[in-house]
C-alpha cells in the first residue's frame, strides 16, 4: 500500500485474489463464502487495515440515513416512461418525511454493478428500493446474499422471498377485458409486456382468465409480446392486424404501448372506437391526453413509491419483518371504448 489513499472493497479484491461481491460478503457476515475465502479476505482486510464505510460513519447509530432506488434501465427509458416518474415522486415523498436521503442509481452495465457492489459493501446506504426486476437478473439474489435491506416494485415470481410491492396486475387486466366483453366486442387482442417480468406475465393471465371466465376464446394470434415502450406498441399493433384483420379490441399493459397502438390504428386507417377499442394499463398522464382520451386500468404508481419507502424504513429503523402487498387498481372509462 502506497501513500495516504484509503483503501477500498476493490483493493482488498485484489489483494485476496477475490471478487468485490465476495468481500462484500465477509464484510457483511454472509455464510455463503468458503473457509480459504474468508480467511484471505480477513488478511487483506487486515493488512490494509480496510475500514468498511458503516464503520467509520456510522459507530452511534449504525446508520447512514440514505437509500439507494435502483433502476436496471437505460436513461431513455427513464426518461420516457411516466410511471418511473411517478415512482420516484411518490418514494423521495415519504423519504423526506423521515430525513432520508434518496440515491438514484441506474445500473445498465458492468461498471454500474460493479459501483453498486462497493455502495452496498461500504455500506454508504441503509437499503435498496429496487425496480424494474427481470427473471434473470441477479441483482436481487445479490442484496439478498449480501443481507441488505431490500424492497421491490413488483415481484420476480409467485414465490419472492423479499419485501415488495406490487399492483393487482392480473385483476386490473381482467377488468379490462370484462369491459371490453361487455361493450359487445369478441376478438379481443393483447399487446403485453417483457414476458421475463412478473407484471407482463400476470396481466397477460389476467386477460386470458377473463375470456375463461366468459366462455370466450383466447386464440393465440391475438397476443403479441412487446416491450412497454411506444414503439414497441406500435410494433406489435401492426403484427397483430396483420395475423387478425378482424381484431376489435385490443388491451395494451401499459399506456405508452397504447399510445403506439393507437398511432398504428390511425395509420391504417382504423377508428377508435368505432373499429377497434383501446385500452392500456397505469393511467399516466398520458391517457388523458391521446385521440380519442384512453380507457385504461389505474395502478396509484405514487403510493406504490410511497408504500415502498415506508416498508425499507420499517426494516431499517425498527427492524420490521419482511413485508408483501398488492395494491388495488382501478377501471377508468373514456373515449377509446
């Protein structure tokens, strides 16, 4: 070791002959490390008399005041999608009722990972609100080893093992298709979302759970995969009148792929309602505001963020267990049906 330069998680790495993850869970107490592993990790720690950051700022209260949102998605997406915005309102809304300070951090490569394994490691936050989360990504099962505190915007699967919170995706769906059953139309399509997340998933058997219900068909070339974005939409609006002309209906999972159906719609020349009923999922901003305003199903995106900051504060600070809710959602009728 040279000069004055505190030593960090990367640097004992090195010294090990360790990744950081695996430092991170000598750190943090974890038993998922082998005996030859911690044993190097402790020299180094040692040798370079590493001080985790917890311990140097945090000897009274064993906290930092601070949490990390973490968000696995690109800056544009960030950008054009209104329900992260409505997240990240309704999350620093209930962090500043507490004096917490909120950390935004976008993780899309290595790096950024990387960066959140030192955060986590150092322990320069309290816990983790995490969104967005994809089947096979391995941030949760990361924080989960590691022994942060950690709460998620939605569910990887039926069986999660952490705290989240989530909307009523699969009923919201159903609503919608019962709406759409009950305005007399019968070839009812679905444009869903990222089928490797839970919501894509469960609002799709909501709309299949819907059409069993009512002892109508739900043929497969009526359901197109698409991506939550407005081009997506658009996309999958174009194959889906390709496959089935006759399509009346359509129910998009998110408002911004309604938005690109309902673009698509116009260009081929289709009236909404009149040909083809819209529906889509969140009522962003952006619902009242298409030709003709969108029917959509109301997820309350603001209290999700405030639900999830209020649980990691009650892990946090009162070592509260872990907590699951779903959150009811709601049908709003306009124009488009």
């Amino acid at each position: 070791m040279t000069g004055n330069r505190r030593p960090t998680i990367k640097t004992v790495a090195a010294r090990a002959g360790v990744g950081r993850t695996t430092v991170s869970r000598v750190v943090n107490g974890s038993d998922l490390v082998s005996a030859d592993a911690r044993a190097r990790v402790l020299a180094a720690i040692k040798e370079l008399n590493y001080v985790p950051n917890s311990v140097a700022r945090g000897l009274v209260t064993n906290r930092t005041d601070a949490v990390a949102l973490v968000i696995p998605e690109s800056e544009s997406r960030l950008g054009s999608e209104p329900f992260f915005a409505a997240l990240i309102r309704g999350v620093s809304g209930a962090l500043a009722e507490t004096r917490t300070q909120l950390q935004l951090m976008l993780v899309r490569d290595r790096a950024e990972r990387d960066q959140l394994t030192d955060t986590v490691a150092a322990r320069r936050v309290d816990g983790v609100l995490l969104v967005s989360v994809h089947a096979r990504d391995q941030l949760p099962a990361m924080l989960e080893e590691m022994g942060l505190p950690t709460v998620l915007a939605g569910r990887r699967d039926a069986g999660e093992r952490l705290s989240y919170v989530d909307s009523d995706n699969a009923g919201g769906a159903a609503a919608a298709v019962r709406h759409l059953l009950g305005r007399g139309r019968g070839r009812i399509a679905t444009i869903t979302g990222p089928l490797d997340m839970d919501v894509g998933r469960s609002r799709l058997e909501g709309w299949r759970a819907a059409h069993e219900e009512a002892g109508a068909p739900a043929a497969a070339e009526l359901v197109e995969a698409g991506d939550f974005t407005e081009e997506g939409g658009g996309r999958a609006m174009r194959l889906l009148l390709e496959r089935r002309p006759d399509l009346d209906a359509v129910f998009a999972a998110s408002d911004l792929m309604a938005v690109g159906a309902l673009a698509e719609l116009r260009r081929q020349g289709r009236r909404v309602p009149d040909d083809v009923a819209v529906i889509g999922f969140e009522d962003s901003i952006l619902a009242r505001h298409t030709d003709p305003p969108l029917t959509t199903v109301r997820q309350p995106v603001e209290e999700l963020g405030r639900t999830m900051a209020r649980i990691l504060t009650d892990i946090t600070r009162h070592g509260a267990p872990r907590q699951q809710m779903t959150l009811p959602t709601e049908l709003v009728v306009r124009d488009s049906t």
